[in-house]
C-alpha cells in the first residue's frame, strides 16, 4: 500500500464527478468525508418498551398490508412482535416497498416511534427484510454527507475500500501524541466511520471525542506549518533596507495638530524595525473604527520615501482611495513629497501623466484603487505597498501589487479588527501590529434599535439635532429598487427627506456617481454646506467629518456586523455625544436578531468581531483574502483553543527538530497545496 496521491480515484468519470460534488478528489478526501451522525442498528427493542423521540430498532412479522386511498395513497401495514403491535406507514412509497411488506415477511426497521391516531406507529422507516437470527450490526451506521445520485450504501463502499486500501500510518512522533494524548491517526480514522455502540453518541456528535481531537489537531498542524513555511519563504527574499533617520516623519509629525497615541508609536517602532531589514516586511496594522491607521501608514510611507524609494497606497474603493488621496496630500506635499493619484475613472492624458509619474519617479507615493496593480503600471523603485481594508483583496490581487517592485515592503491595514484565535490560524503567516487605544477626544457612541414605523420620529430627530449646527447621515443599503428585497433606495429616501426638512440641504452619494461628483458633495459635507448626507455604504470607510453626530442606518437587519460597525464608526469622531439609529423593518430573522443584538450591546471592534466569526464562521468571515489557503473542516477555533495552541508549539518544534515528519504531515494534509501559501 502507498501513500495516496492526488489523482488516485480510479473511478468511473460519472462516480468522480459525483464525488467531486463533495469535494472529493482523492482517497485522501474519501478517508477524511467523515459521518454526519449515526444510526443505531447493533440493539433490537421490544415494540412495546422502545423510547419515543428518537431512532430505535425493531423487528417483528407483517401482519397487515394494504394501499388505502384516503385521505390520501399510502401504504399502511402492520408489524408484530412478542410484545405487540405497531403499524407503519409510507405516504411516498415504490412497488418493491409493497412487496417487502408481504404478510408473513419478518422485517426490520428503524425510525421514530409517535403516539398515532391507531397507536403507535412509524412513519417512513428505513427497512430490510430478514430471517430469524439474522446478526445485528456489529458497530454504528454511519450517514454521510451526500450529493444527488449518490446513496448512502455506495457511499459507505466507497469510503469503505478507500480505507482498505489507503497508508495510514501515524506521519507525528510517538512522544509527540502521548505529550497531547492523542490516539494514533489510523484507529481515530476507523474509528470515527464505524464507531462502537459503547462510544457516547454526544461525543461524536458535539467531536468531542479523542478520535475528533486527533484529526482536529492534525488539520491545525497542517494549516500551522504552511503558514510557518510561507514565513520562512518569505524570510527569505531580499527587500530595500529602509533604515533612515526619520527626518521627514519627524517633520510631519511637528506639523500636526496632534500627537501620536501610545500604541501608534508602539506599532510605528515595530514598523521601522522591520523596514531596517534585508527581507520584505508583511505585516498586518489592525485597529478599530477611527484609531489612526492612516497617519501610520503615512509615516511609514515617509520612512521608505526618505530612503530614496517610492510608497504607493491601494484603498478597495475610489471613494476611501480618494479621501485617503487629500488627507496624505494635505500633509506631505508641505514637505515637498509628490504624492500621485490613479484610479480606474481618470481621463486618458490625466492617466497617461500619473503612469509616467510613477514610472519615472517623480510620483514617491501613488494612491489608487486597483488600478494601481494593472499591467501598465510601473513603479521606478517601488519600496513599501500599503493595502487599506486588505480583506476586500484577493491574494493574487495583493501579489500583483508586490511584483510590481520586485519585492517590496507590505503593510496591509484593516478595520475589521482580526479575533485572536484568527490570528493564530488564518494569519500565522503574517506579523500582527494591532492600535489598541483610540485618540483623544473621542466621544463613545450611543446605539439605538428602532422600528421603521417610527420614520416620522427619527426624521423629527435628524431636524432638531441638523438645526442645533450638527451633521447627520442617512445610510441606505442599494441604490435602484429591487422587487426581491424591497428595500428603500437612497434616490427615493433623498427626494422624501429634501421634501420632508425644506430648511436642510440635503446632498446624496452612492457609488455610480462620477468620482468628481462624489467628490464636491463629500466636500460641501464636510464644509457643513450640506447637513444631511444620504448615502449608500459607499461611505463605510474613511469619511471623517468630526461635527457628524447622528447616524441612520436603513434596514439594517440585512447588513453584517462588520459594515454596521464601520458605518458607525463614521460618527463619534468629534467631541459631541453621538448617536448610531440602527433602523429595521420587520420580520426579523433569527439570525439578523443575533447581529443586531451583538452591534447594540458592544462598541468594541475586537468583541464584535469576535461573535461576528462565532456566526458566520471563519470562511465567510475572511471572505477573499485566503483563496488558496486550506480552510478548516473539523476544527472549531473557538472551542479548540487548547488544540490551537499545542498545535502552533508544535510546528515550530517539528519544523526545527524533525523536519521530515513535517513535511510527511503537510504532504498527507495538503498533498502539495501548501505552495499555493507562499505569498
């Protein structure tokens, strides 16, 4: 036996196809499609004494047999045992159904026993027919996640032969498993597709047993050594020495009106120390709404400008880009820094001038959207990339950037602060700065949850509070009305409150504007020639106008934790008390309670992303930034701490001391995919 390779389903192409429905694509993934639940078929009940509410066994003759017609077809029969009577019934039924209920056949079946208007009574057993003193099974069913056409017998064959064929044995040293004590990977396999009926179904099912913890270790080691690895790699490219004496972040810094906070110079040390070296810096700057990561990456930008390198900033939309834009040329260009704009709603020469910009060198930082990672574009000695709002790139988005300059810096910026035990897992391969502390100045905000029907009222509100010299927005989910969702657009919510508050001016943003046209309006706002702002989410990130007090956000039970945190975070950035109105239209899902109830009771970013990934689940919760990585199956990051962190010692330990066990590992978890992680 060998160990199992990639391509080594020797199937039919239709059973390939099925399987790879699933995700299956080698004997591998067959072993590791492990059961959804069980059923009990090692234990017979008496019909008389079996518990209700849950599958049982029983077995008994077919007494009684017809097809009744009403109220409507089905099949109705009687089954009989040494203790009494039940009848079972099949509302959807086929001829070879019938013939199994023949009178005098003895049968056995599991479902649920229900009281029933006759009596007790199945419905829709799963049945076989048997001869007296046939065995019971040895070990517990198991029911697979499947796909159409593919049943669960030929499933369990299927995984069956994989498991009689495939190399299991154990890839981690012995003393590795008793320090953790964990079983060894061939029995907790086995195991798992064909437990014993003395193992507590619970702990199958909750994968609390030591089977589960084994391959959930297993699975966190894999995805901690190709992080490690990807480190490793990167480690070892070459990158600009950045070290310069900071004359210019020491110039810009006695400009401004303010200081840095202690964690922005704890984070800003921790940035220029990884600039001073010879390899690329990845690292990843996360702080909450409003906690000053922009003037960070403008610093760092300095430092490699200082160096006799460009900068260049990418943000996810033209707006952010844009106010990124102003805000970074209003402070360095006093210093005599050339700071270049390019996005993709530039006109021809106005492109063709930023392209020859950059490409000369003149430009010592660009900013702009993804257009600044298109093939025209080329840096002259690009230093340091900065991605804002990374999360909203894919990797090869990212890396398209990084090759413009060879191998330059990167410091990827999020507002969506990352939970620890992400960290951890998904961005092992990364260093973490995290600003921890908010500015000065800044007010907390008050969150408050009201129904629609109360329009009138918050319109009143936004009037008082416009009237008092305050600003307010009005955030509306889509732009052109949508029959599916129903949903207020922000066109008709503008004319309704430019009729409804007459002594307002009343502007409106959204994302198919021209980029000047959002422009002047942004503008005339935070002028305070506009004093309610209707906008789209368009506005989510990066709008700093610190006399907005009050917030509105529409239907806010359809959007995610994420974008009404950020959409909060756009007020409360003054010295006045202000007020986030979460606005929500009922019926309200379950699960929009949840986030609802999550963003009113917290304001920390940290927290709420943290019950935002218990939610969701990592996978939605990363959305593009981990296309190529491995996600996880059967690990849960929150309630597999303790395996998270036995798995991180572990890595290193291997990768240090027994590198081939190593490799072995992540050649059976990954089967070579760990090379997808190396960027």
């Amino acid at each position: 036996m060998s160990a199992p390779s990639p391509n080594d389903l020797e199937l039919p192409k239709a059973t390939r196809d099925k399987l790879a429905k699933l995700g299956i694509h080698s004997r591998f993934d067959l072993i590791l499609h492990l059961p959804l639940r069980y059923e009990d078929e090692t234990h017979l009940y008496p019909i008389t004494d079996a518990p209700l509410g849950h599958p049982v066994l029983v077995e008994g003759e077919v007494i009684h047999n017809e097809v009744t017609y009403r109220p409507r077809r089905q099949l109705v029969c009687q089954v009989q045992d040494g203790s009494g009577v039940l009848h079972v019934r099949f509302l959807n039924f086929y001829p070879s159904q019938v013939k199994q209920f023949a009178l005098g056949n003895r049968v056995r079946l599991l479902g649920e026993i229900r009281h029933g208007f006759f009596g007790d009574e199945m419905i829709h057993p799963k049945t076989r027919v048997v001869k007296d003193g046939s065995p019971l099974n040895e070990a517990l069913t198991p029911v697979y996640p499947t796909t159409a056409s593919l049943n669960q017998p030929a499933l369990r064959k299927l995984i069956a032969q994989a498991l009689g064929e495939a190399y299991l044995a154990d890839t981690l040293p012995v003393a590795l498993l008793h320090e953790l004590q964990l079983p060894e990977f061939d029995r907790s396999v086995r195991l798992l597709h064909n437990p014993t009926p003395e193992i507590p179904q619970i702990q199958l099912i909750e994968r609390s047993h030591p089977a589960w913890r084994r391959l959930k270790f297993d699975e966190l080691l894999a995805q901690q050594l190709s992080m490690r690895l990807a480190y490793r790699a990167r480690r070892e490219r070459s990158a600009p020495v950045l070290d310069v004496a900071g004359r210019l972040l020491e110039r810009l810094l006695g400009s401004l009106p303010f200081g840095l906070t202690g964690a922005q110079a704890r984070v800003m040390d921790e940035i220029r120390r990884d600039l001073a070296l010879p390899h690329p810096m990845q690292r990843l700057l996360q702080g909450d709404v409003g906690s000053g990561k922009t003037i960070v990456a403008a610093l760092a930008a300095l430092l490699a400008i200082e160096a006799g390198h460009q900068s260049a900033l990418m943000a996810p939309t033209e707006i952010l880009a844009e106010q990124h834009y102003l805000k970074l040329s209003a402070w360095l260009a006093p210093l005599g820094v050339r700071v270049s704009w390019l996005s993709g709603s530039l006109k021809k020469a106005e492109k063709a001038s930023a392209l020859a910009d950059v490409a000369s060198g003149e430009a010592q930082l660009a900013i702009g959207t993804h257009a600044l990672f298109q093939d025209q574009v080329e840096f002259a000695r690009l230093g340091l990339a900065i991605v804002d709002e990374q999360h909203r790139f894919g990797v090869h988005q990212r890396l398209a950037l990084r090759s413009k300059g060879g191998s330059p810096h990167q410091l990827m910026m999020s507002a969506t602060p990352i939970p620890r035990t992400l960290s951890m897992s998904y961005y092992a391969d990364l260093d973490v700065s995290v600003i921890d502390e908010l500015p000065p100045g800044r007010t907390p905000i008050v969150t408050k949850l009201i129904s629609d029907a109360r329009r009138d009222e918050i319109v009143e509100r936004v009037r008082a509070k416009c009237l008092e010299g305050r600003q307010a927005y009005w955030v509306c989910p889509l732009i052109e009305e949508s029959e599916v969702l129903q949903l207020q657009t922000a066109l008709d919510t503008h004319a309704y409150l430019t009729e409804a508050l007459p002594e307002l001016a009343v502007g409106l943003v959204h994302g198919r504007m021209k980029a000047d046209e959002k422009a002047a309006v942004m503008a005339a706002f935070k002028d305070n020639h506009v004093q309610l702002l209707v906008a789209t989410t368009v506005i989510e990130v990066g709008v700093d106008v610190p006399n907005a007090s009050l917030m509105v956000i529409e239907h806010a039970e359809r959007m995610g934790l994420s974008q009404l945190h950020q959409l909060r975070g756009r007020v409360g950035r003054g010295a006045a008390e202000s007020t986030c109105i979460l606005l929500y239209s009922t019926p309200v899902s379950d699960t929009a309670k949840a986030r609802l109830r999550v963003i009113f009771e917290n304001t920390d970013g940290f927290e709420i992303a943290r019950q935002d990934l218990a939610l969701r689940g990592p996978g939605e919760f990363l959305g593009s930034r981990q296309s190529g990585a491995p996600m996880l199956r059967f690990a849960d990051l929150e309630r597999d701490l303790d395996l998270l962190e036995a798995a991180q010692d572990a890595a290193e330990r291997l990768l240090n001391q027994q590198p081939d066990a190593a490799h072995a590992h992540l050649q059976r978890w990954l089967g070579g995919r760990e090379q997808l992680l190396k960027v």
